[in-house]
C-alpha cells in the first residue's frame, strides 16, 4: 500500500511537472509567434517600399532587356515575402485575421495568391479562356496587384504609427515633408521630362504641388510629359485632400485593424462626430471630390474641345488636369500661357466660369461637406416619416452649425465683393478689350482665384496698385478652414471680426447665431492673423535682402503668394536664386501645414501651471 501511494505521488509530480512544461512552451511559443509576426511585419513593409521603388525604376527610367528581367525578379521577392507573410498570418494568427480583415482586403489577399498559380503551372499551349490566360500570365497584372498590396500595407502602417500617440502636428508635417521629398525624385525621373530639371527646381515644383500652390520655376507645360503630369496630378491630389487622410482612407477601407486612438485622430481630422461615422465620412469625402473633378473634367472639356486646337487625347489629359488642380486650388496648368493661353482667351469665356465653380467646391471646406451631408440625411428623415405619417421623435433644431454659415456666409460676401471691386479696379486697364459680359467672367474668375488657386487669365504684373493691394488681400484671407484653400481662412476672419464688434458694443461675450463663440476659438484666431503677419514679413524681409536686383514689388508679392498657397507671381519665378527657391518652399510648406501646427509639432502642448495666479488688466489703447 505504500508502495502504490509513493508511486501515485510520482506520477501526480510528474504529470504536473509534464504540464507545467507544457504552458512554459506553449507561452514561450506564443512569444516566438509574436517576435516572429512583428519580424515578418517589418520586412513586408521594407518588401513593400522596395515593390515601390521598383515600379518607378520600371516606369520612369529607361531599360534594357536584361534591366528589365532584373526587375521581374525583384518582383518575384517580393512575392514571396508578401505570400510568406500571409500564410503566416493565416496559420498562427487566424482568428484575429479573420475578424480584422474587410471584404476588399480579402479581394487583395485572394488577388496576391492568384499571382502565385502562373509560377506553379506553366502556360498552356490552347487555352480554353483567351483573355484570362493573357491576365493571369501578364507582367503588368502581376506587378499591379503587388503595388496595391504594398499599398495596404504602408497606409495601414501609417495607422499604426498614428496609433502610438505621437504628436498629430509632427505627424502632419512629417507626412507632408516625406511626399515632397519622394515627389521631388520622381519628377526628375527621365521619363517624367522633356529636359533634364535640376534637383532645386523638382523639388520647388513638388513642394508647390503637395502644398497645393502653383508656383513654379519651370514651364509645366513644355517640361513635362504625361507621366510628369500623372505625378503631378497625384502630388496635387494627396496635398489637396491631406496626406494623413489620403492615407486613413485606405487603412481602414481595406483592413479595420486601428487603435481607438489612431481613428480619434482622423475623426478630428475631418471633424465627423463619431468613430463609427469615420469610414462613411472618409468615403463621402473621396467620393465627392472625384465625382466633382470627374463632372468638372467633363465640363471643361466641352468648354474646350472645339477651342483648342489639339487631339482629343491631349483634351482629356488638359480637362482631367485642370479638374484637379482647380478642386486642390493647386493652380497649375499644363498649358502654354496657362489659363491666359490666347485660344482661351478669345474662345466663349465659359471655361474661367466652370473653374471658379470648381475652386470654390475645394475651398468651401470638408467640415461643411459633412455638415451637408447630415443636413440631407436629416431632410430625407422628415421627408420619409412625413409620408409615413409618423412622429419624428429626436428632432434636430439646427441642422446646419455656426462654423457651416459663417464660412458659407462669409465666402458669399467676400465673393461678391471682390467680383465688383476686381471690375471697378480693372475695367479700364486689363479687361479694357473685353465686351461688358467677358468682363462680368473674368472679374468672376480673378475675384475666385486669388483666395488659393493662383490661376490667372489676365497678367497680374499689369493690374493697378490697388488692385494688387486687394489681391494680396484676398491671398491672406483665402478659402474656408479643413479646405484644399490656403490663406487664414474665412473662419478666423470671422472669428477675429466678430469679437471686434463685441469689444466695439461692450460685450462680455463673442456670439453669432445665437451661439456663443468659445474663448479658445476666439484666441486661435488672434494668434493665427498675428503669425500670420509676422512670417509674412519675415518672408519679404529675407527675399528682399537675397534678390536686390529685382523689383519690391513683384517680390513682396511673390512672398505672399507662396506663403499663403496661392500660386499668382508677377513672373519673377524662374528668375530667383537657388537660396530664394528654397526660401520659398518653406514658405509654402509652412502655409500648407499651418505655422500653429507646425509650432505645436516642435514645442508640443504643455498643460496650465496647478497654481491659478490673481487676475490683472493691461492697459489697451
């Protein structure tokens, strides 16, 4: 008996010893799995910048047969990488995959393997469907479906990192400063070109394209081929909707896996009112500016295709040009003379209607898109319950909030305004020639412009002192906050406008609409015109001092207009020094990004003092 019980200790010791092991290697192994999962994470994200890397080599060089079988099998690495992650992924961690992964992602995931079967079997000699054996075996459907799957990969990348609570300012600027630089390579590319362009002025072009300003110190159009004007294009299309939107839109289209805290931060960015709006909202935004640049491509090819005497092909690439940059307020143009090419000119003006129509949907502001968007679900609410004759329990009172008709109402008058006084200024002087309608278009369309878009139809070197004055004016000011527009903003105009007229009436309180305006708004304002003012004249000082032989006043003009994201010079451009083309990217870089923010990246928010200090007054006369 005593025997079979040490023998049953024995065994009991060893069976919890036997288990024992076993959770110490089932945690050690779960461990492993993680380091290796965070291994293959981080080579399928150099895999995916290097896919990247070799479809510009592919697209913007020119190559030689063996080059080009070179670059096949890079491809071919990067495949593999891409497939090894996924069924890494699919194995060990399945469950979670499973229930992160949203339907087009799946469409990806599926496409990558599809890439694998012309590997695994040969090409048949008769196949039975002709067009899916020229798709499965074609280089370009292989390299695609790569370049959208690393595609994936670095915009949910970019979540994750906005998921470590790092500085949204540095952030921001950081992005945008990374497509500039990328931008800048690939409009040096050979095949982007008709000449060769030297680093500075790329990267000028680019930081112009990416902070949507329209500044350049080349001729687009006579430098640039249709694959310059494609980079272009895009450069223009991410600045305009914003790099770190441009970016969440596809992180969580194609993969939900995002920290709460990386989709708060996207939620602020385009003002939605909540995270499970977020996805919808960034959806709306992407679908109305293509359905707007798309309507207005159509549009402006109507206005031109029997103006301009060119091949369709290149009507199209000038309408689909033109559609964006005018949405992104870019103000370039791939065209010689820009929009005051003579053919335009003397065609029926209704071209310079349709882009104003166009700069001021970018310039309006995604905050009030959204707000739109709500107001209309909300009236189809009503509408639908009206029919069906029931009550509408939890009625919104104010469909449309005080940021939404103070930059509706503001861009209303400042519009109007500008439009007379732009004719009264220039009537007699650049519009003499044009009968009493073409004036009424072209004061519409350089009344629109100045505020960020920088197009002109009419040489701003030949406008009146006081018309630049106004000008520059409307450049300062430009569109409506969370736009593709530059300037302050119609919004801290506002804002600064209303608390001066309750200082002027004696009041305690800033209201409009019967809201009233919080402090910290009011002081945002007041700090945004006074930088503003202060880099403006920093700006001049510095280019004043590096270019003496040129004119002040086209230089002071030039400073504005890049700082503010315009786009307008007085045809100085091309005629700056290195040290003053870099000057004003800067300049442009910091009017895109905001110097607020761009302060708030460097110096980061610092919480009040816990001590509350007795309340003084400055004497202010």
């Amino acid at each position: 008996m005593s025997n079979d019980r040490h023998r049953l200790v024995n065994l009991r010791y060893l069976a919890h010893k036997l288990s024992k092991e076993w959770h110490s290697g089932v945690a050690h192994g779960v461990v492993a799995i993680r380091l290796i999962s965070m291994f293959m994470g981080g080579f399928t994200i150099l895999a995916s910048i290097g896919c990247l890397l070799c479809l510009i080599a592919y697209l913007g060089y020119e190559r030689s047969a063996e080059e080009i079988r070179g670059i096949l099998r890079c491809f071919r690495i990067i495949q593999a990488v891409f497939v090894v992650n996924l069924l890494f992924d699919f194995i060990f961690n399945f469950k979670r995959t499973v229930m992160t992964t949203r339907p087009i992602k799946w469409i990806v995931d599926v496409a990558l393997f599809t890439t694998v079967l012309p590997t695994l079997c040969p090409r048949p000699d008769h196949p039975w469907i002709g067009w899916l054996d020229t798709l499965m075996y074609s280089n370009k459907f292989f390299a695609g479906i790569l370049v959208a799957y690393a595609t994936v990969t670095l915009s949910y990348a970019v979540m994750k990192l906005m998921g470590r609570r790092t500085n949204p300012s540095f952030m921001l600027a950081s992005s945008f400063l990374l497509f500039i630089v990328v931008g800048s390579f690939l409009l040096m590319m050979p095949k982007c070109t008709y000449v060769p362009l030297s680093y500075v002025d790329s990267l000028f072009v680019s930081t112009s394209a990416v902070c949507i300003t329209g500044l350049t110190s080349v001729d687009v159009a006579s430098t640039f081929t249709p694959l310059g004007l494609l980079i272009l294009a895009l450069l223009i299309q991410i600045g305009g909707l914003g790099v770190m939107t441009f970016t969440s839109f596809f992180a969580l289209f194609f993969s939900g896996n995002t920290s709460v805290y990386s989709q708060l931060l996207v939620k602020d960015m385009i003002y939605t009112k909540s995270i499970n709006a977020l996805l919808p909202t960034l959806l709306y935004i992407f679908l109305f500016t293509i359905s707007v640049e798309a309507i207005g491509a159509v549009f402006i090819w109507l206005s031109i295709h029997d103006v301009l005497d060119i091949g369709f092909k290149e009507q199209v690439v000038f309408s689909a040009f033109h559609s964006v940059s005018a949405f992104c307020n870019a103000g370039f143009s791939n065209i010689n003379g820009g929009m005051a090419n003579p053919s335009l000119m003397n065609s029926g003006q209704w071209i310079y209607l349709i882009i104003s129509v166009i700069v001021m949907a970018g310039s309006i502001g995604f905050p009030v898109l959204v707000n739109f968007r709500d107001a209309f679900v909300e009236y189809v609410h009503r509408t639908w319950a009206r029919i069906k004759g029931c009550r509408i329990i939890g009625r919104k009172v104010h469909l449309y909030n005080v940021n939404t008709k103070l930059s509706l109402y503001a861009t209303l008058i400042i519009f109007l305004i500008s439009a007379v006084l732009f004719w009264v200024f220039e009537r007699n002087n650049t519009l003499a020639g044009f009968c009493f309608r073409d004036q009424i278009l072209q004061s519409i369309f350089n009344a629109t412009t100045p505020r960020s878009s920088g197009f002109v139809s009419v040489n701003p070197a030949s406008f009146l002192n006081i018309t630049l004055i106004f000008t520059m004016f409307l450049m300062w000011i430009g569109g409506a906050s969370q736009s593709t527009a530059g300037g302050i903003k119609v919004n801290t105009l506002c804002a600064s406008m209303i608390n001066l007229r309750a200082i002027v009436l004696g009041q305690e309180k800033v209201t409009a609409f019967n809201r009233t305006i919080s402090q910290g708004s009011i002081r945002r304002a007041g700090a945004v015109i006074i930088l503003s003012i202060i880099t403006y004249l920093f700006y001049s000082a510095i280019l004043l001092s590096l270019e003496p032989d040129l004119p002040a006043r086209s230089l002071l003009f030039e400073s504005c207009s890049a700082l503010f994201t315009v786009g307008s010079s007085l045809g100085i451009t091309s005629d700056l020094s290195t040290g003053s083309k870099i000057l004003l990217s800067t300049a442009m870089f910091i009017g895109r990004i905001g110097i607020i923010s761009l302060l708030i990246g460097i110096a980061g928010n610092h919480s009040d003092k816990p001590v509350e200090y007795p309340t003084d007054d400055i004497i202010i006369n």
